[in-house]
C-alpha cells in the first residue's frame, strides 16, 4: 500500500490565512504604535509651547517688575527733587520772613529813632520856649504883671468885656494902672469874650428879669457891657430864657414899688425907654399880675 505523500505547510491553505492574518495584526500594532508615537510627539510639542508660553509669560512679568521697579526707582529722585524742592522753598521762605523781619526790625528802629529825635526836638523846642518866656517875663515890669493878673480875674470872676476890663484896669475908680501895663495885660491873657457875654446876659436875665432886646443893649453899651455886636449877638442867640416869666416878674415889681396901674405896667413893659419886652410878653405879664 502506497502511503501519502504529506504537502509540504506552506501549500495549506490555512497557512496563508494565518500569515495574512499575523500580517496584519503586525500591521494594525505599527500603526497603532505610529498613532502613540504621533501623539507622544504632539504632547510633547504642546507641552514644549506650554513651557515656552510660561516662560514667556515669565519674561514678561519679569520684565514688567523691573519696569515697575525702574518706575519707582524714577519715581524716586523725582519725588527726592521734589522734596529738595519744598525744603528750598521753604527754606527760601524762611529766608524771606527774616529778611522782611530784618527790614521791620530796621523800619520800627528808624521809626523810633525819628520819634525819639521828634520828641527830643519837641522837648528842646519847649525848653527854649519855656527859657523865652522866662526871660520875657524876667523883661516885663512887676506892674505890668499885675495887670494882667487883675484883667483875668476880672474875666473869670465877673464875665466882664475886653473893653470893661481896660477901663476897669485904667480907670481913677478902678485899678488905676498905665494904660501900657492895661495894654500888655489885655493883649497877653486868654478869654473866651463869647462865653462871658453869654454868661453876662444869663446873669441879666436871671437877676434882672431883663427882656431880649434889653439885655442886648446892655451888653453893648458903652456904660454896660461894652461887649462887641457880634459878642452880644452870640449871647442872645444862645441864652436860655423864659421871656414871659421875665415880663411877668418886671410887672409884679413895677406894682409893688411904684404902684402903677395895669395899663402904666404894660406901657412900661413894651417901652423903648422901658421894658422893651414884646407887645405879647407884655400882655401876658398884666393878664397874670394879682
């Protein structure tokens, strides 16, 4: 019996499939290895970027610190010139005040120099006027400073005229002095010949109860007051008077010491030779007499 000759393995047909099939897993295993290494490629790369973006993101923080830094090192001279500038100024400042406070100080020293030279001429000024009178007076005669010690006592104590006191001073009646030392005391004393004409007809009228027009002329008469119109004028002008109260108390005493009827007193009272009170003054003192 003749035995079977065996084909050899690779005539199977089964052989083939499997080499086709071990090719092909061979197959699929490099690609897939491929694919890994693709992707290990590509992770790498993108970590690679994700380094170098760090690192550049890095950088520029970096770099942003040290502008920041460069900045505030900038800022700081700037704030250093300007806190030298301040001090400057101040400084200058304080400068100024002593120089004004220097130039005060010198104006006040001046100042109280002129004053003290003003009050020193002032003084000096006195002094020799004060010397001046002295000797002036050390010139004048006793007598002549007897009258005028007279005239103003006249003056105070009688409120009398520049013109009374002269005749008062020269008359044989009065003090009977020089009309020269009556000169020198009239042209040396100081009064107020307004005031002692007002004070003249206040007495007038409170003593008296002369009217307005009575007081005048007896102010200026040269047997009166002998006070000048306008001295008179100012007199009557200012004086404080009840002319009706006047009138009234003329009345009662022209009743009581001549015994004069009512129309004898108003005639009396309105006389140019009289009273000289007005027609009303008048009227009213008869219509109020007892």
């Amino acid at each position: 019996m003749e035995e079977k000759v065996k084909k050899p393995i690779f005539k199977k047909w089964w052989f083939w499939v499997i080499v086709v099939l071990v090719i092909g897993a061979v197959g699929a295993n490099m690609d897939e290895d491929d694919t890994a290494a693709d992707n290990e490629v590509e992770s790498v790369q993108a970590e690679n970027e994700n380094d170098n973006d760090d690192s550049a993101d890095q950088s520029e923080e970096d770099d942003s610190t040290e502008d920041s830094k460069d900045e505030e090192e900038n800022e700081e001279p700037e704030e250093t010139e300007e806190a030298d500038a301040s001090d400057d100024a101040e400084e200058s400042t304080e400068a100024e005040d002593d120089t004004d406070s220097e130039q005060t100080e010198t104006a006040n020293t001046s100042n109280d120099s002129e004053e003290s030279a003003d009050d020193g001429a002032d003084e000096d000024s006195e002094e020799v006027e004060e010397v001046e009178e002295q000797n002036t007076e050390d010139d004048v005669p006793t007598e002549y400073i007897s009258a005028l010690n007279s005239a103003e006592s006249y003056s105070d104590l009688m409120d009398m005229s520049k013109a009374g006191i002269f005749d008062q001073l020269t008359s044989e009646y009065g003090d009977q002095f020089p009309e020269e030392a009556a000169q020198y005391a009239i042209d040396n004393m100081e009064a107020d010949w307004n005031q002692n004409a007002l004070s003249s007809a206040e007495s007038y009228s409170d003593l008296m109860h002369m009217s307005k027009a009575g007081i005048y002329d007896q102010l200026i008469s040269e047997y009166g007051g002998q006070f000048t119109t306008e001295e008179a004028q100012y007199a009557i002008d200012n004086i404080q008077a009840d002319w009706n109260a006047n009138a009234l108390e003329s009345a009662k005493s022209y009743q009581e010491t001549m015994d004069m009827s009512h129309e004898a007193i108003r005639d009396q009272l309105s006389s140019d030779y009289g009273g000289q009170f007005t027609q009303e003054e008048a009227d009213y003192a008869v219509e109020n007499l007892d």
